[in-house]
C-alpha cells in the first residue's frame, strides 16, 4: 500500500498534499510534521475540509497556498495543545522555594518583578505560576497583586488563548491543583472551578508567534518555555534559546519541558541549577 493511500477515510491525503502542510506549518511555526503525524493532521484538517463542503485535500491544500486566513487557521488546528495545572510540579516548588522570596522582596521594595509562560496554551501553566507567585496567604497575597507584578502568557493559537483569558476549567481540573493554592486562588462554581480575580489580573494574555519578532524589551525574572520546543527542529531550538538568554538578566531563570535541553549558542549562558532548570550567567 503507498503512504497516499495508507489512509483509511472519507477523504485521500496524498503524499504532495501532506508535505505542502507540513512544509507551510513548518514555515509558519517551526512545528515539524513527520510522517508519523499523517494521521493527526487527517483527522484535525479532514473537519476543515468537511466544513467548507469541499470534495477532498486537494482544493483544500489549493486553498491554503492562496488563502493566509485559511493557512492560519489550520496551522492554529495542527497545534498540540495539551497541559494541566501544576505539570512538572518540580519546576513550581522550585520557583517557590528559591525564586519566589526574592520577587517578593523586590516587588514590596517598589520593584518589578516580570514573568512569561511563553507557549502558555489554554492558560494551566501561567495561572500555577500567578498561584506560587502569590503564595498561600490569600491576604499577602493580594497585598502583592497589587505591587508591580505582572505575567506575561503568550502562545500562537487563539482558541486556547481564548480559555485562558475566560480562567474557567471543568472542576475535575482541580485535583491537579494543590489544596492551599486552590483554597486561595480559585472557587468552585456549579461544574467549573474559576480562578480568582487577583491571580487573573496579573496575568496577560497575547497572541505572539515564537518565531517571529517578539515586541518585548525588558527583562524577565524567569521565563517558563515548557513542551514547545519538542515540536522544533534543532536550529530554530537554538535560536530561540538564545534570544531567551538575550531577555534573561544574570541569575534569572529558564524552566524548560521535561524532555527539552539548552542547546546552541545560549549552552554557556546558562548554568543547569535543577531538573530542567537553568539559571543564567553573567
Ligand atoms: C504542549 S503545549 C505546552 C503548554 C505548556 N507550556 C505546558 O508545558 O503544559 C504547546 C503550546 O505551544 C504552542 N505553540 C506551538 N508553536 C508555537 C509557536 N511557534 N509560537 C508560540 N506558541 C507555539 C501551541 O499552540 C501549544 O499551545
């Protein structure tokens, strides 16, 4: 059987077909699509080609090279966007524990303290980082809120984007969520657990692609860029990491995804202090 027909469906995707998606998602997001994700991108693209009442890929594929909306659009639906509350849990208590106290300390002495989730999908990363950041005490902690502290959570698809601006998830996402955070932090409403005005408010959220020009010029306290660059090719990894570095003022933090390493140019610029855990160098 040939790979253009090794797919069981209503629809074909030829071969030419899947390599013009992937080598437009590529273009457009760095994610690499092997062959091994033919099947994934068939059932994500087939609902797009029903949608738009068309007979198969191949007006759909003649579409995306002349449509950009279109093109967005199904790079948007090709993004894997899984993530949870707390994920990598080791990353937070090491925030907690060692980065934390001196935001703290910075943010009551009047200073900034700036983070960024930088591939925050649909808001579950971002809102455990405001939840550390704030702490426990509720009181302190929205004492704080109202320092200069700020989240900045950027991802490349709007529809997740659009989750996390609303912070309302199915209330069995709770249990990911340890009992002083979620006491503090979220309430409980009907089927959803809602996170509280205060860990919303220092969160912000944009639409920005990694690949692109980033409109940030400050730096940040710590930069989460957790399971994103797994879907990267090794140079567009480098090159990310290394315009990280360019952000990161020494003693800084980096926390990346567990199967994610400093690659490149930015290797020296960044001292490992914990599992996936880099702090940088002067
Ligand atoms: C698997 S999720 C990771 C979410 C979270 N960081 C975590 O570790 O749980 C990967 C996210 O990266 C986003 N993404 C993929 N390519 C991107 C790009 N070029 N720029 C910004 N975000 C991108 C996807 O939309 C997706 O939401």
């Amino acid at each position: 059987m040939t790979a253009a027909r090794a797919h069981v469906g209503e629809f074909a995707l030829s071969d030419a077909d899947f390599a013009t998606i992937a080598r437009m998602t590529h273009a457009h997001s760095g994610i690499m699509l092997t062959d091994g994700k033919r099947q994934m991108v068939y059932s994500r693209l087939a609902k797009q080609v029903r949608r738009r009442g068309m007979t198969g890929f191949g007006p759909y594929v003649e579409l995306l090279r002349n449509d950009a909306d279109a093109r967005r659009e199904a790079i948007f639906a090709l993004t894997t966007n899984h993530t949870r509350f707390f994920r990598e849990d080791h990353h937070f208590k090491h925030f907690s524990k060692v980065v934390r106290p001196g935001l703290v300390e910075q943010a009551e002495r009047g200073g900034r303290v700036r983070l960024w989730s930088s591939a925050s999908s649909s808001g579950e990363e971002p809102y455990s980082l405001a939840m550390t950041l704030l702490g426990e005490d509720q009181a302190a902690g929205a004492r704080l809120a109202q320092r200069d502290v700020a989240i900045l959570a950027t991802d490349l698809a709007p529809h997740v984007l659009a989750t996390a601006t609303a912070g309302r998830y199915p209330a069995e996402m709770a249990k990911d969520v340890p009992d002083r955070f979620r006491r503090a932090w979220t309430r409980a409403e009907r089927d959803e657990m809602v996170i509280a005005p205060e860990a919303r408010r220092i969160v912000s959220y944009r639409q920005l692609n990694l690949l692109e020009p980033w409109p940030i010029r400050r730096p940040f306290d710590a930069i989460f860029c957790r399971n994103v660059m797994i879907y990267f090719d090794e140079p567009t990894k480098e090159r990310l990491l290394a315009r990280f570095a360019e952000l990161l003022a020494p003693g800084s933090y980096l926390y990346i995804g567990h199967s994610e390493r400093v690659i490149g140019p930015a290797v020296p610029l960044f001292e490992p202090v914990g599992q996936t855990i880099y702090r940088r160098v002067a």
